[in-house]
C-alpha cells in the first residue's frame, strides 16, 4: 500500500518580495487636541525619532474631557502648608505621568525633568 503525506508549514517562510509594500498612510494635516495644559497641536513626523510619550496627549485629552483628573485632584486628601510648597494638581500629575512612565522607584520620576516632549 501506498500512502500520501501532504507536508503544509505552519507559517510560510516570508513575505512575498514580489508584492509591493505599503505604508499606512500618516494624517497629513496636524490635529488639535484639547489637554489639561490648553490647546496642543499634534502633527505626526515620520522622520523625527519615536518617544514613549508620544500618545500622551490623546490620553491628556480624555482626562480634560471627562474631567477625572480635575474630580482625582479635589477628592485627594493630599494637603500642604508650606508657602514653598507645589500645587496639589502638579503632584498628581506628576505622579500619573510617572506611572504612565513605567516607574516603580520615587528616583525614577526625576527621569521626567529631562524629557523634552511632555515638560
């Protein structure tokens, strides 16, 4: 008796060099996004270097139009009495960019001061 085996991968081996490759087409024209900060002019440049932050406006957006962070910032109990002392509102923001960051450790946040996209 003869048998037949039919070989078939699980994954083909690579792209077709044959077929043309397209890129997802960029917005053209730059957005206006409305943040916690005021207005901000978001344009995408596919030749300047990606950074971490690059979205955070969009997420920015969603907290100034569903006003959660302005509720997070007057329910905190967080108060200070210091003259010197920074506003409650730059301490929680800070720390929601800090953890948006990735951060773990208090030394980390201070990675924030140097980063020029979200100052």
């Amino acid at each position: 008796m003869i048998g037949f085996s039919i070989v078939m991968e699980a994954h083909p081996v690579g792209d077709d060099e044959n077929r043309s490759q397209k890129a997802i087409p960029a917005a053209v024209k730059a957005m206006v996004v409305d943040t916690l900060g005021g207005r901000v002019q978001v344009s995408w440049d596919p030749e300047s270097a990606a950074t971490p932050f690059g979205q955070l406006v969009f997420f920015a957006e969603f907290l100034e139009v569903s006003g959660l962070f302005d509720a997070w910032v007057e329910e905190c109990p967080l108060i200070y009495n210091s003259p010197n002392a920074p506003k409650k509102r730059d301490v929680l923001g800070t720390w929601n960019l800090s953890i948006l960051a990735g951060h773990r450790r208090y030394a980390h946040v201070t990675a924030l001061r140097s980063d020029g996209v979200s100052p």
